[in-house]
C-alpha cells in the first residue's frame, strides 16, 4: 500500500480500514465485505494492494465458473437517475 504521497493530493497520511467492495465485470458484480484498504486522510482517495485486488477477481471468476460458492447472495434494487 502506500509509502509515498497520495497521487491525488500529495498529502503522506492514511488510515487503515476495511469496506465493502463491489467487484464489477460485464454487468456482473460481487459484493466484498471486510476488504483491507488505505484512505488518504486528507482527500478520501483509496488505496488497494495489488494481491487483495487479485485475489478479488480470482474468486469473481470463480464464483462465476461454478468452481467455489459466494457465502450467500444479495439482491440489489435498481432505481434510474431519470
């Protein structure tokens, strides 16, 4: 994760957390839980080590070629902005 400034406000402090990612690929999504990131303090940009990210997709496509099983499935609504 980060040991240099932030690339979008130069500024050199972040807080270690923990979101809810949303994985996206052609109209399909998976929900992440507990995913590991650092936020720059002082303008909220996110940071994601490359291994965590990775791992995301692997079980993704996983998940899609029927060879592992989410934890549980969710429904979404979907409202249009107009």
């Amino acid at each position: 994760m980060p040991d240099s400034p932030c690339s979008f406000c130069g500024q050199e402090r972040y807080d270690k957390r923990t979101i809810e990612y949303i994985y996206s690929y052609q109209g399909k999504h998976l929900l992440v839980p507990n995913t590991p990131v650092e936020v720059c303090l002082n303008c909220g940009m996110k940071y994601y080590d490359a291994a965590v990210l990775e791992e995301i997709e692997r079980r993704f496509f996983a998940i899609e070629n029927k060879t592992e099983e989410p934890d549980r499935y969710v429904q979404v609504p979907e409202k249009a902005y107009q």
